[in-house]
C-alpha cells in the first residue's frame, strides 16, 4: 500500500496555522508602569508606561517582526510575570514575579543608580483600567548590580 502524500502535512499543519482555542477566556490586560524616585519614600508623581505600544509599522516592519521580535518575547514574559504575581498565593512566586520584573526594567532605564524604582500593575478592559498592585520602593543600583 503507497503512503498518503498529504500525511505529513496534516501533522505539521497545526505547527504551521496556530489554533486560538487555547486561550480560556479573554481577561483584563494587565500594564506595567514605573518611576523612579529620588529617596525611599518619595511620592510618585509621574508615571511612565514600560513597553508603550508603537503607534505605526510599516508593511515591511511588520514582516521582519514575524521572523526576529525578541523584544515582543521578552515583553510577552514580563506580561507573563505581571499575570503571575497578581494571581498566586504563594509569597514567594509572588516575590519573585515582582523582583524579576523589577530587574528587567531598571537594567532597561537609563536612570540614576542613586535612586529608587517603583512599579504598579494598571489592568485594562475597553472600559476601565485599575491599578491592582504597587510595589515599594527598591533601590536601582541593588538591582543593576548583578
């Protein structure tokens, strides 16, 4: 008996077209903000979006993003750890969710390693966005000094 042709490409067609199915249920989307302030206990006063989104890609852009986009990647992950904080019970995943995405965005900015970075957690519908988590303060220069 001759093997059917199209065998393989009924295995590998799954790899190629992504089925969405595996997506429970479409949720808020959670933000990340930061600051960094002069001294410990400073009050924030102005926030800035980590990872802003860009307004406008060209055709071209846009197909060289589809083959090499590490920084997509590693925004992926910082969602990934944002969701995880705010949704473990365990103290210690919780701690390290903030820690690790404390560590990304102060090697990130080009801030003063004297001063003091900050992060919140804004979760976003079509409707409405709430802040759910803010962090304290942690000194810049402990977290850029690995």
């Amino acid at each position: 008996m001759l093997p059917n042709p199209l065998a393989g490409l009924r295995l590998i067609l799954p790899a190629i077209v992504p089925s969405w199915r595996f997506f429970d249920a479409v949720g808020d989307s959670p933000r990340i903000d930061h600051a960094a302030v002069a001294t410990r206990d400073a009050p924030v006063t102005d926030w800035h979006s980590h990872d802003p989104r860009i307004g406008h890609l060209s055709p071209a852009r846009m197909v060289h993003r589809l083959f090499w986009n590490p920084a997509w990647n590693d925004g992926l992950y910082r969602v990934s750890l944002a969701e995880r904080l705010l949704t473990s019970d365990d103290p210690y995943t919780v701690m390290h969710s903030e820690r690790e995405l404390m560590l990304r965005i102060a090697h990130d900015l080009d801030a003063d390693p004297a001063g003091w970075l900050r992060i919140r957690i804004r979760l976003v519908t079509r409707d409405s966005e709430r802040v759910v988590h803010e962090s304290d303060a942690v000194r810049i220069a402990d977290l850029t000094a690995r």
